[in-house]
C-alpha cells in the first residue's frame, strides 16, 4: 500500500498528465489560453476590477518578460486590448476581447462540453466536493513553492 504522500504524488502526475497530453487547449497556445481565462473568471467574479500584465504574472506565474512577449502576441491576434488607466498613465490594463469568433472562446466552450461531461459522470454533489478540494491543494501548493 502506497503512503499518502505517493498517493497525493500518483494522483497528481496523473491528473496533470492527463490535461496535458488530451491537449485540450489545441486551438492556441497554453499561455494564452491561460491569460485569457484569467482574465475571464475575472471579469465574472469581479467586473470592477481590470487586471494589469502584474497582476497576470503573478496569477499566472508566467515571468514578466514573457508576459510582454505573450500580450504582444495576443493584442496582434486581437484575443486582448490594452488600456492606459485615465488616473495613473503609468498603469496600462489587459482586457480581454469578447468576439464569440475568437479563437479563445470557441476553445472554451469544447472545454466545458467536457467539464460538464465530467460533473454528469461524477455527479454535482463530488464535483463540487472536487473543486473545492483542488482549490485547497492548489492553495497549499502556492503557499508552499512562493512564499
């Protein structure tokens, strides 16, 4: 029988595995991708509030020069805008473009077809018990790695 430390370490690698070789973000890249569900949960969860490349980086632990690189790429591709803050010029803000055509969008509703095939076999009740339980580890996890 394997220690629950092996247990947590199995179930990880596994699950972590599994995201990343289904490829389920095939449509963009990862980063981008990522950055834009960031930027989308935030708009959902706190519509006030507009997010700098900062608050990206340490959301999404992406280095700030990559981070550059990245929204450059992006704001070509018109998945983001860029706005100066009219209070403070030195404070530029990241939204995200709502085209329902865009490439981000389409993506993300394949991967909920698939988050909400997940929650019919799991059933509502273990799905959200997940959630919360992947927030926890996630929560340790950043404690333990960046503080």
């Amino acid at each position: 029988m394997l220690n629950t430390n092996e247990a947590l370490l199995g179930a990880w690698l596994r699950l972590s595995t599994t995201i990343n070789n289904s490829r389920l973000v095939t449509d963009m890249p990862y980063n981008e991708s990522l950055i834009c569900n960031v930027l989308y949960r935030n708009e959902l969860t706190s519509p006030e509030k507009k997010l700098t490349a900062t608050e990206l980086c340490a959301e999404t632990k992406i280095l700030k020069s990559q981070m550059n690189r990245i929204l450059e790429q992006m704001e070509e591709k018109q998945l983001i805008f860029r706005e100066r803050s009219p209070k403070d010029k030195r404070k530029i803000y990241i939204r995200l473009n709502h085209d329902p055509e865009s490439a981000y969008f389409q993506q993300h509703e394949k991967i909920l077809a698939i988050m909400d095939s997940v929650i019919e076999r799991l059933g509502e009740g273990k799905s959200r018990i997940v959630v919360r339980t992947l927030n926890d580890i996630s929560d340790v996890a950043d404690e333990l790695f960046y503080s």
